[in-house]
C-alpha cells in the first residue's frame, strides 16, 4: 500500500524510547499497586493476607465468632450470664464491638421478643445487641490497680464514655445511667448491662464488711470509704510497679483475680437482694437471666446458681478478657522462664476454670494479634481510654527481654507467634488441685486447710513484706 498518513506526523520527531519509559513507568505502578486477595479493591492491611478494608473486617468478625462458639462456648448450654474484663483500651473497646456486633447478626429468640413486647421499640434494639439465643451480656467491669481517690471519679466518667461510644455504633439512642457512686466502686446503666469501675482496694472494703452488714439492706457509708489499710496498700502497689516490673506483673494478677472475684459476689448479692423486693416468689426473674434458677419461670436460662443457699459464692460466671495473640506467647515464654510451666496449660487456654473460682475465662481473641485488634479497632473509628501506667525504674528484667524476643520474632517470622500458639492449644490441663493463692504452686491438702477460703485476702499480704 502506498501513500502518505492524513495525520501529516512527521514520525522524526517522535521520541520512541520516551515513550517506552512511560509505559515502563506505567507498569511498574500497576504491579506495585497490591489488590485485596477476595476482590479486586486496593489492599490496605497486610497482616496474614493482603485485604482491603470490608473484607479484613468479615474476615476478623468470623474467626472471631467461630473461636467464641466452637472453643470457648458449649453448645448445649444457653442463656449463659456473660461479663466483659475492659480497661478501655483499643483491646478492650474493639472486644465489646465484636461481641455486640456477634449478637446484632444473630438470631433473636421469639420468646425473648415477646418478653420485650411492652418494652419500647428502642430498649429491644439495645437488648437484640446484648442477647442472643446463647449468651447474655450483664456485665461490663474494670478494675482500676493504681489510682488516687481524687482521680478514681474522673477516669471512671472516661471510662463509662468510652464504652458508651461503642454501644452508640448500634443504637444512637441509648444513654448511660447513674448508679452506684463510692470511694471504691463506680457504677453505670446501658439498659440491663452494668458498667462498673472498681477501686484496686475494693477487696479491702469487701473485707472489713461484717455477716450482719451483708445482711443487711443499706450499706453502711464507713465500709465504702478508704482507711489508712487502703491508703497503705495503693502506696505499696504504686512502689512494685515502679521497682519491679516482673513482680508488678504477679501483682496486677493477683489484685485483679482477687477484686473480681469480691466484686462478682458484692454484684449477685445486691441483684438478688433487688430482685426478692420486685417479686418473692421468683429471684431469677430479675434482669433475665442473674440470680438462681426458678421452675416457676420458663424465660430465665441464668446459669449463675448458688451453692447451698449461699449469696456469696457464685457458679458458672463466663468472662470474655481481651487476651491477645501477643499476650499469650509472652505469658507463656514468661511462665517458662520462672519454672512455672503446669500454669502455662490454663492460662493459655481459650478456657481457664482454674485462675478464678467460679468463673470461666474466655479468650476469643487468642488467635489474633495486637496488629490485626489494632486495624479493627482504627477502621471502626472506636475510642478508647488512654492508660498511663508508670514505668518500672529497673531496666533489666525478664518481661523486658521477652517483649524484645516476641517483637524479633514478629519481625523475623510472620508464622512463628502463631506456632506459639499452636503449641499451647496441645497442652493438657493437670488435674484439678488446691493451689497457692500466692505462687499459685499445688499445695498439699494439710497446708490447704490451715489456709481456707476465710483467709483468701492472706494472699496480697506479699505486698507488706
């Protein structure tokens, strides 16, 4: 074919490798630009797979909710009282979210429904995110190791908005309600679910209450104010925490296990104790689901019972704590190192019946890490409750050079925490014994008796030595 080209381009002038460059260039981009390994969207999060946004968070949400219901949750039981362990933090938050975004997708019971009839169209919104067919969340609890008397009102209101802020992502409408207000414990209402900030001395307080004033209606005002016993014990706690990060770390254990389980029976006691004046003839009907068991009501599933009558000891109390992936492989690299060994099995477990009488510890986010909770939490838009603990002086220690081991590893090897964590699913728990509830080392039985359950608080006095 002959002729010349209508465009009249004079092809001399044209710069070919110019144009190869660009193209180059142009390549270059598109293999660079990293694609989500679901869609075809942009990938933003690489934590174990390329994900954008929306899939990360399904992704999270599942595993999640399958670690809930097939390793921590048995499923023939139901109508579970369920308790949250949050400090506020982006842990804690992000572990609220997750459970009350779990029930809001689950199925509603009818008859939970039709108990909820003459309630308003806005308390079944808020009780759908708190209840499902399995589980029923009560109970919201922190506890507060180191701070001032004058501090303890302040960061408990910063606590109650942090956790209000995310039952706000579900219902805009919902509001906090005052509750309890005292030097030890700080209490608020979202509907049923009990909010509560609690003093790091408050076992003292537990302890110094007598038979008769148990018993008795209307606390007495001197039980809920600090002593020189308080005053003493918070400054001894503050001094291990700065000294000592390794023994402030046992001490943080014990404080927290031991003003839970004061706070779990201060809290049943005073439901049923409400419950007996709004109807006698059934304590179990009183917030659907706390106090003991009652044939003659067929819509409670409590399974909080009381041992022989007794209000102060409680049964089967489930308590989500926002153990991490992170957690854990330090935890147990850290009970390794002290020859503690047999506690590694319980208190790596998705499960742990032995660290708190009564209650069942669940770890549903054992199999993620402080990254992935991070990302969930950033894309959320969630708040949280800035800490500021202080600092241990002493610059060597064995968590010190753990948390600089696990952050190698993390660095070197994206597989080798989840290794860690395959190891602790095998262990096996060792049989049930009396333990020190110093050490937590077996005791035997002659020793166990002389130290009975009346002189469990005997356990802190490690902080007076």
């Amino acid at each position: 074919m002959t002729g010349k080209c209508s465009c009249k381009i004079d092809l001399k002038n044209i710069d070919v490798e110019k144009i190869k460059n660009i193209n180059n260039e142009e390549e270059k981009k598109e293999k660079s630009v990293i694609k989500c390994y679901k869609c075809e969207n942009i990938a933003i999060i690489n934590s174990r797979v390329n994900t954008c946004g929306e899939c990360f968070i399904n992704l999270f949400s599942k595993n999640f909710r399958g670690n809930l219901r097939t390793r921590c949750l048995n499923k023939v039981e139901k109508g579970r009282f369920l308790s949250i362990l949050a400090s506020g933090d982006y842990v804690s938050t992000s572990l609220i979210h997750l459970l009350l975004s779990r029930n809001d997708d689950r199925h509603y019971k009818e008859e939970v429904e039709q108990y909820e009839e003459k309630h308003s169209e806005n308390r079944r919104s808020i009780r759908k995110i708190t209840d499902s067919d399995d589980i029923k969340l009560r109970l919201i609890v922190n506890i507060d190791d180191v701070v001032s008397e004058e501090d303890f009102r302040t960061e408990s209101n910063k606590y109650f908005e942090a956790v209000e802020s995310v039952f706000l992502k579900f219902n805009g409408e919902c509001r906090l309600q005052k509750g309890r207000e005292s030097n030890n414990i700080m209490e608020s209402r979202i509907t049923d679910v009990t909010i509560a900030n609690v003093k790091g001395c408050n076992f003292l307080h537990m302890k110094r209450q007598t038979k008769e004033d148990n018993d008795s209606k209307v606390e007495n005002e001197r039980f809920n104010r600090c002593n020189e016993e308080c005053d003493e014990f918070m400054e001894r706690c503050k001094q291990i925490y700065e000294e000592d990060s390794d023994l402030a770390a046992h001490i943080r254990r014990i404080v927290k296990l031991i003003n839970l389980r004061a706070y779990f029976r201060h809290y049943l006691r005073n439901n049923v104790v409400n419950s007996s004046k709004a109807n006698s003839t059934s304590t179990a009907s009183v917030m659907n689901g706390i106090g003991s068991s009652d044939n003659a009501s067929s819509n409670s599933n409590s399974n909080i019972n009381m041992i022989n009558g007794n209000r102060d000891e409680v049964n089967d109390i489930y308590l989500l704590s926002g153990d991490t992936m992170d957690d854990i492989c330090r935890q147990a690299v850290y009970l390794t190192c002290l020859g503690l060994g047999e506690q590694v099995s319980y208190r790596s477990a998705f499960v742990d019946t032995e660290s708190l009488e009564g209650v069942k510890i669940l770890r549903p986010l054992k199999t993620f890490s402080d990254k992935e909770v991070s990302f969930y939490h950033r894309i959320n838009k969630l708040s949280q409750v800035g800490k500021i603990y202080t600092s241990s002086k002493s610059r060597a220690s064995i968590l010190g050079c753990i948390n600089l081991f696990t952050e190698e590893i993390n660095t070197r090897s994206s597989s080798g925490l989840h290794n860690i964590i395959k190891v602790t699913n095998k262990l096996i728990n060792t049989p049930s014994k009396q333990r020190c509830t110093v050490c937590e080392m077996h005791e035997e039985k002659e020793d166990y008796a002389k130290n009975n359950r009346t002189n469990e608080y005997v356990s802190i006095s490690v902080l007076w030595v």
